[in-house]
C-alpha cells in the first residue's frame, strides 16, 4: 500500500500539473493505485496459500462490478474514458476489499510497513 501510495501522489502531481481529460484520468489513479496494489498483492498472498479459488473469487468480483458498471454506462449514452476508469478503478477497490476480507487481514497502514521492512 505504500508503494501505491508514493506512485499514486505522482500520479496526482502529474494529473494536476497536465490537467483536462488525461488529469482527470490520472487523478482517478492517483487516488485508487494503493488499494489495486492491496488487490494485486492480495490475489498473489492468496495464490501462496493454494487457495486458487479465492483469488478467482476476487478478480471475479473485480469483473462483475467493473462490467455492470460498463454496462449502465453504456445505457446512460456515457462514452468517456473519465468514467470508465473510474469505474475500473472502483471495482479494483472492492475487489481489494474481498481480498483482505477472504486473507483475514486489516491493513496496518505505512507504520506497519515501516516496522516490517526494518525487521527483515
């Protein structure tokens, strides 16, 4: 989560400085980078454990909100790629939220990433 969180104040640094559409985009980024990350990181801990289902579980519902989403954009005449990001943005939230809830775990935040890299 901390590395999302020091790329995704790039991003945001970025989206401010370019603005527009493409600053828009990568202020969507920005902001959900750490929890995609959490939902990689998630998947690949699942994975270790052999429980191969469950990481499926998660990109799963990765999928099923990211293609709703799609879906009702598409009935709403919405074409913008702003929106579209942000909803597979969103989705990789939720399924972030999945993975940590199918791993038991409650985020320890940037101090207990601290405290493990200087343990290791």
């Amino acid at each position: 989560m901390l590395a999302g969180i020091i790329i995704g104040a790039g991003c945001l640094i970025a989206g401010a400085w370019l603005g527009g559409a493409v600053g828009t985009v990568l202020t969507i980024l920005g902001i959900s980078l750490p929890f995609l990350l959490v939902q990689d990181v998630s998947r690949f801990a699942l994975l270790a454990r052999e429980r191969g289902g469950a990481a499926f579980l998660s990109d799963a519902a990765w999928a099923a909100v990211m293609f709703t989403a799609f879906a009702l954009l598409r009935e709403a005449g919405v074409a913008s790629v702003t929106w579209f990001t942000f909803c597979w943005a969103a989705a990789g939230c939720a399924a972030a939220a999945v993975g940590l809830l199918q791993l038991k775990l409650l985020p320890g935040g940037p101090v207990a990433a601290v405290r493990w890299l200087r343990g290791h």
